[in-house]
C-alpha cells in the first residue's frame, strides 16, 4: 500500500471517528441537561428532541459499522487503493452516518432554539 492510500485511509477513519464521538457527546449532553434546558416541554418540542436522539444514535451505529468496514478492507490481502474507499461497504454507512449526524445536530439545534 501506497503512502498516499495509507493516508486516505487514516482521513477516513479519523471523520468516522470524530463523527462518532460528537453524535455520543451531543447526545449525552442533551440527555444530562434536559431538564435544565426547558422544563416544561411541548410536544413538538420533545418530538424533536426524541428525533435527533434517534438520528444521532444512528450516526454513532453507522460509524462502528463504517469502521469495521475500513477495518475489513484494510485486511484483505490484495493490494490496495484509494478507490478501494469509494466501496459500497463504506461509502453507504459513511454517507449515511453523516447525514443522519446533521440531521440530529439539527434536530438539537432546533430544539435548544425553540426553548429559549
């Protein structure tokens, strides 16, 4: 493997992981202070909250499985490029880790708005 393949495959570990880690932070975050935030919630309000718990917890599912998907490419033992991250088994859970990430992050935003 080649450095510059080496290196593509360190970025893409390195966003699933972050990804990762801010979905379980915003939602650990929201969890722990929801009660101080808005005490009194409207339905909406907690419709969208209990949304973006769901999306973020999706973000972080897909994440693990995006990793191990880089992890079981990384194994194979035929040599390796940088195209090889563009596979469906990492490209689908990627992409849909980060949509289902901005999708909570949002979601969140929305309801921290919507309290104040």
């Amino acid at each position: 493997m080649d450095d510059e393949t080496k290196a593509a495959f360190a970025s893409a570990t390195e966003t699933v992981k972050n990804t990762l880690t801010l979905a379980s932070a915003i939602l650990t975050v929201s969890v722990t202070f929801l009660k101080d935030v808005n005490k009194t919630p409207s339905n909406l309000q907690t419709l969208t909250l209990e949304a973006s718990w769901i999306c973020l917890l999706l973000s972080a599912a897909l994440s693990i499985f995006t990793l191990a998907a880089l992890t079981g490419t990384l194994a194979r033992a035929r040599p390796l490029t940088c195209n090889a991250l563009y596979s469906v088994n990492i490209k689908r859970p990627m992409s849909a880790a980060l949509i289902f990430f901005l999708l909570g992050l949002s979601l969140t935003a929305a309801y921290g708005i919507s309290s104040v």
